[in-house]
C-alpha cells in the first residue's frame, strides 16, 4: 500500500484531529473553571497527546458543564 491510496482516510482524519484540537484549545484558554486540574495541565495534556487522546481526554474529564 503506498501513501497516495491512503490519502482519502488521511486527509479526514487530519482535518478532524486539528480542528479537534482547535476546539480543544480554544475553549482550554476561554474558560477559568475545569472539573479537573488547572489550565496549565490541561494544555500540557492536550498540546502532548495532540493524537485525539489528549482534545479527548479533556472534553470528557476536565471540561465543567455550564
């Protein structure tokens, strides 16, 4: 299999990692309250585990429901 046949799963799960990211990041540096840990851990998690896991990991467990 070489890259030009996997580009079409590629491409999509690129632009939904980063745009996963950049919801993460922005809503990360707009709020004050998380349910758990601060902001500065939340960053380190979300910047390190940029492979869904870290954008995930905060939208299920550090994100305070408003």
């Amino acid at each position: 299999m070489t890259v030009s046949e996997l580009l079409p799963f590629l491409i999509p799960l690129a632009i939904a990692e980063l745009l996963l990211l950049f919801i993460t990041l922005r809503h990360i540096l707009t709020h004050k309250n998380y349910k758990r840990g601060s902001r500065a851990l939340w960053l380190v998690v979300t910047i390190v585990g940029l492979e869904f896991i870290g954008p995930v990991l905060y939208l299920l467990l550090g994100k305070e429901d408003n």
